[in-house]
C-alpha cells in the first residue's frame, strides 16, 4: 500500500515545478521539468482545472495562484495513486534541477534562494560601483 502526505507532496512538487515553468522555454520542454509538469498536468482532467493548470502556465510566480494549483493538486493525487507514486519517483531529481534554475540573478542584485550558494571561483556579495 503507497502511503504518502498527499498535500506535502503536491506542495514540494508545486515548489519544484515552478522555476521550471519561469524560466519557461526549453527548460520546460525537455528533460525532468517536461517529465515533471506532464505528470502534474495528467490527473487535470476538467475544463476548470485544465484551466487552472493553464494559469500557472501564464503566471507561475503567482503564489495565490501556485496554492489554488497545490490545493487541487493534493486533491486529485488522492485519486490517483499511480501518478502519486510516478511523481514521487521523480521530485527528487526535478528538486535539484530546480535548485538550480531558482539561482537566477536580476537587475544585477544577487539572489539566493534555498539559502545555499554554488559557487566555482570567485564570489562576492553586493553590486560592483
């Protein structure tokens, strides 16, 4: 019997997905972030969570948005243990991949997320003058 937190795992696999479809692209259309979204995209079987699912599309750094995805998420995973137990198979390498993709650095100013940086030579913190 596959027993898991179905709201745990639609939340870290909400959180994995989303860089992925930020940086959108050919992030998404390829590798573990496409393997990942197809799978949170199979049980999405309605009009209205198709659309939901399109939103996040359009929008994914909406977080009121991510919740009402993570929410429905739970919800059908419930339903559908296969897909359950596919995604759990998966999250862990799309969690590192996404790692990665959420270091993205704008305006200049250096962001960390997941408060850990990799760095490979020199590192400094603040903007140069």
């Amino acid at each position: 019997e596959y027993n898991m937190d179905f709201a745990t795992l639609a939340s870290m696999t909400i959180s994995a997905i989303v860089p992925f479809l930020i940086k959108g692209g050919e992030e998404i259309a390829q590798g573990i972030g496409k393997d990942l979204w197809t799978l949170i995209k199979k049980p999405f079987q309605t009009e209205k969570d198709k659309s939901l699912i399109k939103q996040l599309e359009e929008k994914p750094d909406d977080q009121k948005l991510q919740g009402k995805v993570e929410i429905k998420l739970s919800e059908l995973l419930e339903a559908c243990h296969d897909v359950a137990q596919q995604i759990s198979l998966i999250l862990p390498k799309a969690q590192e991949e996404s790692k990665k993709l959420s270091l993205l650095i704008k305006n200049s100013k250096n962001v960390v997320a997941f408060n850990k940086i990799v760095t490979n030579g020199d590192f400094r913190v603040g903007d140069n003058k």
